[in-house]
C-alpha cells in the first residue's frame, strides 16, 4: 500500500515539474496498486491526478473523463 503511494506522490512531483509522462507512468503504476489492492482512495486520487495532466496538457475531454471515473468510483463505494 506504501507502494503505491510512495508512486502517486512521485507522480504528482513530475506533474508540478511539467514532465508529464512521466507523470503519467507513475500515475499509472500507483493506480494498478490501488486497483490491486481495491484501494478506493488511492484510486479515485490517481483518476484525480490524471485529470490535472490532462488539464494541464490542454485535452479537456480526456480531464473531463477521469474526473466522472473519479466520481463512478466514489458513488460506488
């Protein structure tokens, strides 16, 4: 579980570095741990994440996407 936030917090480094890809290669691996370990938290901060990326990259669709998978996940629960 540390793991996996140990990689979202790099992640999110990268991200407040505008490296965005690798960004989004610690962003993913922190979200297959949180898929892994059905950590709900970690997992909607992760779908979070990307939105930021991808805000931040200029793709409001894909931004707009993680955000309503954020939020399916958080109804779900």
């Amino acid at each position: 579980k540390k793991l996996g936030l140990a990689r979202y917090r790099v992640g999110m480094t990268y991200t407040n570095l505008n490296n965005y890809d690798s960004a989004k290669h610690y962003l993913d691996r922190a979200l297959q741990s949180a898929l892994h370990l059905k950590d709900t938290l970690l997992e909607v901060r992760c779908y979070n994440a990307f939105a930021y990326v991808y805000n931040y990259q200029s793709d409001f669709t894909t931004s707009i996407e993680y955000l309503l998978k954020a939020v399916n996940v958080i109804d779900a629960s």
